[in-house]
C-alpha cells in the first residue's frame, strides 16, 4: 500500500547573507493512513522546518528533493492547490495557539471560515463549527463559539486551534509541539483529545515534540532528528528498549520521571550545533560519550537496524560483530 505522506530527500535551505544556509540535510520518512508518527530532537533540529516545509507555509525557504501527499507530489502544486491540500488534506497545529488565532474574531467563526473559504454556507459552517467544537470538549459549545480568543484559557485555545486543524476533515494531522505552552495535566488532556480525535477518523499523525515522554503512549514509529536530519528512526517500542543512537540513548535517559520535580532536564551534555556550525563528520560527534576516530571525518549514513533503521559508525560496527 501507498504510504499516505512520503517525503523523500528533503532538503531546506534559509536565506543567510548572500547565499543560503541548510537547515534540514536529506529527510526520509513516511506515514501511512491512521499511523502516528513522532518526530522527535531538541531545540532547532529542525523539526518546525520540516512540518511547514509539508505545507509550504514560508515563500522563502528553497525546499529540495520529494514531499508526495495522497499520491500528489506537493513540491509540484500550485497555489491554487496548495490551500485546498491545507486543512482537507493536512491539517496542522502549533506550538502557541495565541498565534494561529485571530483575537478579534469569534472562535466559532474562526473554524466555520476554514469551511466557508471551502464554499460551505454561513449556517452549515457554523453548525459544524459549534458541532466540533462540542466534539473536542468545549461545553456549551453553541454560546461559547461567540467568544473572542481572549476569554479562553490556554487549553481551551488549543481545542479551538484544534478543531480549524480537523474541520474540514483532513487525512493527516501534523501537531507541532501542540501542549509546550500548557501546564502538565492540561498536556495530556490535549493529547488524549488528539488521540480520540484521530483514532475517531483514521488519521495520520506527525506529532512533533522534544518530550520523549509523551511520545510512548501515543505514537507507533519515532522519528530522532539531529541538526537536521534523522539519526535514528524505528517502532515506539523498540526506540525505547533498544534505542541504537548514542543520542537516542541521551534523549531517553532524560525522559523526565513522575517522581521527580523537574519537568524539563538538558538531555546530554552540550548543546546542539547551529546550522551554520555543523560539525564535521557525524554532527553529534562533540557531544558523543562513545565516538570513533572515524565520526569526526565521515558522516554516517542512514541504514537498516532492527524493525528501523540508524546512522551511527558504532552502532553499524556492533550489529556487524553481532
Ligand atoms: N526563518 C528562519 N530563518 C533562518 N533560520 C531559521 C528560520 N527558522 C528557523 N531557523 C533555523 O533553522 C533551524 C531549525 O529550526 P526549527 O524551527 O525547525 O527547529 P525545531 O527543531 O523546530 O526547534 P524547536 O524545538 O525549538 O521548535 C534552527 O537552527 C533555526 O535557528
Ligand atoms: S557516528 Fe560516532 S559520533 Fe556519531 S553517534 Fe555514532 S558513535 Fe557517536
Ligand atoms: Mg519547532
């Protein structure tokens, strides 16, 4: 069966001074219809780029190699084509639902008019605005949809910004970091609503979060990224019991515990590079606790391992003496 989602050697590149600067270096993943999918790394891995890059949200990136949705190649689309693939065929959400809404206007007639520019009716949109509003939790959901943005809280935000992502009945859902900014029990409520919702319909999921902690319960694959590119790739099950990347191993390792105060620990020593400073070699290799000669010159590449696949010269000289 055709993969739902299928990206194929993304690159993306922002302008910088003169020329450009890449971002993300040679992406391979796909998602099938209903799979969940988490797309996981630390700050500035490239994780945004690479969900905006699927819906050409930003003009000014220069995006390279293959992105098919549906069987469509959407590098290929017209604009055009390009805002009805956006909401009916992916629908996304964003880490601050502050800045998807629009504060002067009523949160019920931000989702009818993801239908009304679709040629839905006045009163058949708003009906089936109030309707998935009510469906994702907003009680009294027929006098609330006359709220402004404001008179919300955070979590009751983050349902309505989910339901503009959902109402025009989309295959996949890219959620980007979609409980950051909420408190820990408002985050899981969040994810389980994203959960039923798309369990509900059969989506497809990209759920993009530094929180390795969140991602077990929720995804069937994982996605590790590192300075734009994906380092490790498998089955929830086994990125977690068997993790083959040394930075996998660093991101689990620091998967916050319930019985510790902290909620956010630094995963590994060190920060990661800026795309302007990727070192040389294997891009972790500063940072890694088990590095080889061999990783400050050549760059691994992706390859098979397990039920996924990893790019690490260590971890294919262990599965060779296997
Ligand atoms: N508009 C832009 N122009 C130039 N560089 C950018 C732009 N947006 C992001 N970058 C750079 O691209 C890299 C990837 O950024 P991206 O936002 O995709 O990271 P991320 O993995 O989503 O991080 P975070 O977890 O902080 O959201 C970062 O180094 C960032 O500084
Ligand atoms: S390739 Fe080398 S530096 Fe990179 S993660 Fe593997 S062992 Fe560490
Ligand atoms: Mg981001």
């Amino acid at each position: 069966m055709k993969p739902l989602l299928e990206v194929r050697a993304l690159t993306i590149d922002v302008p910088k001074g003169e020329g450009w600067m890449r971002v993300v270096d040679g992406v391979d993943f796909s998602i099938g219809a209903g799979e969940r999918v988490a797309l996981v790394g630390e700050s500035g891995s490239g994780k945004s780029m690479t969900a905006r890059a699927l819906m050409r949200l930003d003009d000014a990136l220069r995006i390279g190699g293959a992105i098919r949705f549906a069987g469509e190649e959407v590098l290929g689309c017209t604009e055009a084509e390009m805002r009805a693939l956006r909401g009916s065929g992916i629908g996304m959400v964003f880490q601050d639902p502050m800045a998807s809404l629009d504060p002067f206007m009523r949160v019920g007639d931000q989702v009818a008019e993801v239908l009304r520019i679709r040629g839905v009716g006045r009163a058949e949109a708003h009906a089936r605005a109030v309707a998935i509003l009510a469906e994702l939790g907003v009680r009294d959901a027929a006098s609330r949809s006359g709220a402004y943005p404001h008179e919300f809280s955070g979590g009751m935000r983050q349902r309505v910004v989910l339901a503009m992502a959902l109402v025009a009945g989309p295959k996949l859902l890219v959620a980007d970091e979609p409980t950051t900014a909420l408190d820990a029990r408002i985050q899981q409520q969040v994810l389980d609503l994203i959960d039923d919702a798309a369990a509900d319909r059969g989506l497809g999921v990209l759920l993009i979060t530094h929180n390795l902690g969140i991602v077990a319960g929720f995804a069937d694959r994982v996605l590790v990224m590192y300075s734009g590119r994906i380092v490790e790739e498998g089955p929830v099950e086994q990125i977690f019991a068997a993790p083959a990347h040394p930075y996998t191993r660093g991101l689990i390792a620091a998967v916050p515990r319930a019985d510790m105060r902290v909620d956010r620990l630094p995963p590994i020593d060190g920060a990661p590079p800026s795309p302007a400073r990727r070192p040389s070699g294997c891009a972790f290799h500063p940072r890694c606790p088990v590095r080889l000669p061999v990783c400050v010159m050549t760059a691994p590449q992706l390859r098979p391992s397990g039920g996924g696949s990893v790019a690490c010269h260590l971890a294919a000289a262990e599965e060779a003496m296997a």
